[in-house]
C-alpha cells in the first residue's frame, strides 16, 4: 500500500514536470529575429524637458557596428515620437504620438520611406547630446555581432510636428475632432 502511494505521488510529480515545461512558449531563431527588428520595437526613456518645443531622451538602437546602432537610435528617437509617443518619467509628463492613426505608416509608407533614408529630413529633427560613441553600460555586445547602443538625444518635437503637418501627414491641432 505505501509503495502504491510513493508511486502515484512520483507519477503526479513526473506529469507535472511535463505539463509545465510543455506550457513554456518557445520561439525560433526566425520569430525572435522578427521581434527584434520590428519597426515597433523603440526602448525610449524619458530624460526631461529640454528647450521649449524639445524632448530630450535616451534612446537604444541595434546593429553590427556601434556606427549602426547610433543611427538607428536616432531613427528610433524620431519615430518613436511619430507613431508611439514617449512615456513620461524624470520630471516629464507623457507625451502622445504626433500621429494617432495606428495604420499611418503603412498608409504614408512612401512618405517614411523617403523620410528615414539615410541622410533622409528626419536628421533635422534631431540632436545628439551624448559626445562621442557611447561606452560602459551604454554600449553592449549582445553577441558576436550586434551591439546595443544609447544614446542621448534631443528630438525637436514642434518642429517635427509642424513639418509632418505641412507635409500633409499629420492632422493639424486646430482641426478639432
């Protein structure tokens, strides 16, 4: 009789272990690779306000080379202001995305397209605070070959607002509802 218990506890126990390790989602290479490089995945983090109509930010960015990765943090700062907004924190309050429509990339796609082109007009947008390359906790080597970089930037938020405006992308704040 107790070993009929110690054995059932034991298969209890041994179906147990295999339910939750079955519960685990695992992901592939590709489906991990596909998060990462999103066009929706920004880390953005508040740092203040800067100078009337700014926001200043660190922003983190991906790439082989740390040159990479700077530039795509400065894309990232630019249009994480476009399409998501940033959170509030260190003394600011939260800030909504200039663009409410959530499909306005994919309808503008040509726009953007041309808009984060290297070189492209968003460089006007934008302002690195940070001298030189980043270094210490701001630049790590995910693996053999990504870096993750931050940066500090100063995105000019009014004049951003203003140009997607004049572009005709964005609804002016006049317009009402």
């Amino acid at each position: 009789m107790k070993t009929l218990r110690y054995l059932s506890l034991f298969l209890v126990f041994l179906f147990a272990i295999g339910h939750m390790s079955n519960a685990q989602e695992r992901y592939s290479r590709k489906e991990k690779k596909a998060h990462y490089s999103s066009n929706y995945n920004y880390e953005v983090q508040i740092m203040g306000v800067g100078q009337d109509g700014t926001k200043v930010m660190k922003v983190w960015g991906f790439g082989r080379r740390v040159e990479d990765a700077v530039i795509e943090a400065k894309m990232n700062a630019v249009a994480s202001v476009i399409f998501k907004g940033i959170p509030g924190g260190h003394g600011a309050a939260a800030t909504p995305a200039i663009l409410t429509d959530p499909n306005a990339g994919d309808k503008h796609a040509e726009y953007f397209e041309t808009f984060f082109s290297p070189g492209g007009k968003y460089l006007q947008f934008i302002t690195m605070t940070t001298d030189g390359m980043p270094s210490g906790q701001d630049r790590l080597q995910i693996d053999r070959r990504t870096y993750k970089v931050a940066i500090y930037a100063q995105v000019m938020y009014d004049a951003l607002r203003k140009q997607l405006e004049a572009d005709g992308i964005a609804r002016s704040l006049s317009t009402g509802f």
